[in-house]
DNA sequence: TGGAATGTTGGAAC
DNA sequence: CGTTCCAACATTCC
C-alpha cells in the first residue's frame, strides 16, 4: 500500500466523498477526538507523498499507512478499524492498521507540494539544488529522503536505480550532472508507471530489481544489502551499476 | 511457522 | 546538545 502512486489511488477512489457530511464515525484511534466527527463535511481529500490528507471544515487529519496499513471503501476488513467514517447514503472509508493523527489544516504552511513526485507541482530544478547540497548523501538515502522525494519508497528506489544504472552507494557529489538529472527525472517517471501498473493489477511483473536475483540486463545475481543510513533492502548489479566515486579497494 | 517487509517515530545511548 | 541507533507499532505473506 504505502509508496505514493498507492496513495494517488486512493485519493481517485474516495473523491466522491468530497462534499458528504459525515454521519457516523468509529475505531480504535486514540490520537484524534472520533466522536467529534459526525456532522462534519469532507472539505477535500489530498495526498502529500505517502500521506493521505482529510480536509474537514476546521481541522484536517493525516493518515499514514507505515508498512501494513490498508483502507477498504464501501466494505470492511474482518478486523476493528483505526478508523470507519460512514454517511447518509451508506458509503464508508475505513482504515486500517495505520497511523492517524491531526495536522494544522493549513496545508501549505506544512507541505512542500514540490517535493511531491506525484503532484504537479513538483519541482525536479528545486531537488536536485536540494541534493547538490548533501555531496555525502547516498544515492539510496537520497530517493528515500521525503523531504526530497516525497512518495518515493523502496520498491521505486531499487527500480530507479537500476533504471539509471546507477550503484546505491554513490555519493551525490559525485555523480556527473546528466546522472544526477537522471536520476531526479526517473524518480518522477517510474512513480508514474508505477501509478499505471498499479491499477492494471501488473505491477509486480514489471519490477526488474527489487527483490530479483538476477540481472536481467547482465544476468548475474544481484547483490542484496540493507544500505545507507536507512539500511532498506537493496537489490544491484554490480555490473551494470556504475559507482562513483569508484570503490575503495 | 518464524521472520521479514512497499515505513516512520520517539526515546535511549553515545 | 547533536547524531545515531534501536525498539515499537501492525499486517500479510512465504
């Protein structure tokens, strides 16, 4: 569920809630005042990278779904909800097994829509003067950083670099610009196939890198570490992914 | 069936 | 006080 084309989904999917009054409202949320909601109107639904934003006419609420958090719309998961909203005409949005907690409604004092991969405001000039200004930061940190590439998750971040030929542990200060660009304008153009193959249910057979064994340009094994300060699964061809610098020997 | 994983936070440790 | 490390959370699949 949780990289953020999942998250666009799900955005297209409860649109039509947009503009329903609430009429009942349930879970196991302790972080926010559930009771409070009924009667209130869905103002808008957003998504800032991997968070799911609830407009309501004075507060909003962020739902993010960490690992293993999933949403079901118009039926229920056999399990207590985080949270279940309900309307007069019988549609619900219910959460599961994810984070909630209320945000300062005003938006724009709070996100950076430009460092969102998915929306259209983002800004490939604005993030790669972002990393020019960490040359120490890794190449796999980096796609990870949702200050930078908010809505990038692991799976985009093996697929990218092996998209871009590009060795996780490369430093960015060292890479030559048209790699840096390159791989600022795949981060944005896999999480787009990534949207399109998602909702053709095909996304898992399009994945070249992540948790493969072997390279399918090279076809040797791909290495598989848990790299960088974030230490997520990476899987590389240490054939076809350049480093640079090169590796201390 | 135990372990690992599309993720993040908060607090302990240094 | 800044940085780093790790447990915690929660669900599904192999």
């Amino acid at each position: 569920m949780p990289e953020g084309p999942s998250l666009v989904i799900l955005r297209e999917e409860s649109a039509k809630f947009v503009g329903k009054t609430i009429a009942r409202a349930e879970g196991n949320s302790r972080a926010l005042d559930i009771a409070a909601l009924p009667g209130q109107a869905i103002v808008d639904l957003r998504t800032w990278g991997k968070h799911f934003l609830i407009l309501l006419p004075d507060s909003a609420l962020r739902i993010h779904f960490m690992l293993f958090g999933s949403y079901r719309i118009d039926e229920r998961k056999d399990r207590p909800p985080r949270l279940s909203l309900g309307f007069e005409d019988g549609s619900e949005l219910n959460f599961y097994g994810c984070s909630i907690k209320p945000v300062d409604p005003d938006l724009d004092a709070v996100y950076d829509w430009s460092a969102d991969v998915m929306s259209p405001l983002w800004d490939p000039a604005k993030a790669r003067k972002t990393l020019r200004a960490q040359p120490d930061l890794l190449a796999c940190d980096a796609l990870l950083d949702q200050q930078i590439f908010s809505g990038v998750g692991n799976i985009i971040k093996n697929e990218v670099l092996f998209r871009i030929r590009l060795h996780p542990l490369s430093t960015i200060g060292a890479l030559p610009a048209p790699k840096l660009r390159a791989l600022v304008e795949q981060a944005h153009a896999y999480a787009f196939d990534f949207l399109e193959w998602k909702k053709q249910y095909v996304l898992k057979k399009h994945w070249l890198a992540h948790t493969k064994r072997t390279c399918p340009r090279c076809h040797i094994p791909f290495h598989e570490g848990h790299l960088g300060r974030s230490k997520r699964r990476s899987f590389f061809s240490e054939r076809c992914q350049k480093r640079y610098p090169p590796a201390p020997t």
